[in-house]
C-alpha cells in the first residue's frame, strides 16, 4: 500500500488526559524486572528530588501508543494495522514521567515515505501536562509493509 | 570506554506479563500460530519490550533510575522467544562515546539474541554519574 506524503506536518487535536497511577507504574517497572526503589517506593523518589513514584525510560509508550491510534485509525491515511511492523523508536525527556502526571499528547506526522513497495510513517507526540509543562517528545517510525 | 555487558532473560511469561502491563495484545507476541501465519518462525518478544530490557541495562549503568535524557533505538530483527522454560537471552552492551562538559555522557548500545544483532542505531544520552 501506499502512504499519502501530503499528511506530512498535519497535527492532531490534544488527546484527552492520562492520569499516571502508582500502580501502573510499579505494573509496568515489575513487569520488565525493574527492582530500583525509586520506580516502587515514594519515599525512595522523593529522595531523588522527585514527587511520587519515577516511571522507567520506555514508559510514556503506553501513553503515547494509545495516542497514536488519532494517526493508525485515521480512515483518509488508510494504515493497514495488520500490515505494521515498529522501526524506530525515540524518547527526549525535558523530565522523567512520575505518579500523579496528567499527560496529554499532540501528534504530528514527520515523515512518510514509500519505498520497496512498504510505506514509512514517522510521528513525533509531544507529551506534556495538562498545565502544558513538557514532559517527553516520542518520535515513532513505523513500516507498513507492502502486499507480497 | 566499554560497560559490563548485562544478560536479560526473556521467556513467554515476560511477554505475557508485558503485554498486560503496557497494553499492546499483538498476538505475534504470545500466539505461535498467528506468529507463523504472517512469516515470523514463532512468537517473538515486543520491540519495546527489548528497549526496556536495553533501558534498564542504561539506568543501572548510570546508576539513577530517572538519569536518561535521551535514548533510540532501530528494531531490526525479532527477538524469537521459544516456549520453554529457559526461553532466550538478550545481552546488552555498550561503549561511552562522549562526556559533555554540561553534564552528560552518550552511550552507543549493542543488543544481541543468539549472537545476532537485534538493534542498530541504539543510542542513549543519560545525566553523568557523580
């Protein structure tokens, strides 16, 4: 299939807030065995400076692969989901994410390309407050590979 | 300047725990027969699962939990993880790059299964150890 290059630079409207639970994060550190303190206990983040539990560096994908379903699901693209497979993958952190946040995304589409008969689609969500303080800018490429 | 390689095991229940915790259901990730069915030789492990498995390895080299500032990664071979008790290995390593003056050091990551490449371009900035 092919992608259309013209939704390069389209932004979509600001999803709906995800509020960060404690327990979500302590889910998600236990299950890819991260043991630190400070992903578990409070008291063992608010030593580190920070408010409540730290989430572990891959995180916000849960956020922001939710948020991306605005791009997967858009009817005008027209994203085989079946047909997707992950590329690359980036976060930069103005700040760890922490229990308590209220983060909400703005995507945007970087790039799209087709090559080989496979479609490219990078997309970059900026993750901030719903105060708008920035948190972490996602960049996510994926190929949707072409029919055999 | 080389980092001590860490060994992460990797087995069915990881992926099935990881699934629950982050939400991506992909069957190719716990359903062999759908793994088959789209040309894959078995389930194979989330990409994002191997980045937090490569995230971890770079918090414990840097030694704080909240020290990456930025980190990348290519997914360019699947994690295979067979149904078994011992399930597969990825080992992660890496070699420091840069020290900045402001307060940073980069890391240029390798991560292996079986002795084969599964990331290229895998890359983290992280805040410099005291």
């Amino acid at each position: 299939m092919s992608l259309d290059p013209s939704f390069v630079g389209r932004t979509y409207p600001p999803t709906a807030p995800y509020q960060v639970g404690r327990e979500k994060i302590r889910e998600f550190a236990t299950a890819i065995g991260a043991t630190d303190p400070a992903h578990h206990d409070p008291a063992a983040a608010r030593a580190l400076g920070h408010p409540d539990v730290v989430a572990p560096p891959t995180f916000p994908v849960i956020v922001t692969m939710a948020a991306s379903r605005q791009i997967i699901e858009d009817p005008v693209l027209g994203v085989d989901y079946s047909r997707v497979v992950h590329g690359d993958q980036r976060f930069a952190y103005t700040r760890p994410v922490v229990a308590g946040d209220e983060l909400v995304c703005v995507n945007t589409i970087e790039e799209v390309t087709n090559r080989g008969g496979h479609g490219f689609l990078t997309t970059r969500t900026d993750v901030s407050t719903v105060a708008g303080e920035p948190v972490v800018a996602v960049w996510s490429k994926i190929v949707v590979r072409g029919e055999a | 300047m080389e980092l001590p390689t860490q060994t992460f095991r990797v087995t069915r229940a990881d992926l099935v725990r990881y699934a629950g915790a982050s939400g991506d259901f992909n069957p190719i990730h716990w359903s062999d027969r759908t793994a088959t069915k789209v040309g894959l030789p078995g389930v194979i492990a989330h990409g994002m699962f191997t980045m937090a498995l490569v995230g971890r390895a770079v918090t414990t080299w840097a030694g704080a939990p909240d020290a990456v500032v930025d980190f990348n990664v290519r997914f360019t071979r699947p994690v295979v993880v067979p149904d078994t008790d011992e399930g597969t290995e990825v080992e992660v390593s890496a070699v420091v790059k840069e020290v900045t003056d402001d307060g940073l050091t980069r890391l240029d990551i390798t991560a292996t299964c079986l002795g084969e490449k599964v990331l290229s371009q895998a890359r983290a900035t992280v805040r410099t150890p005291r």
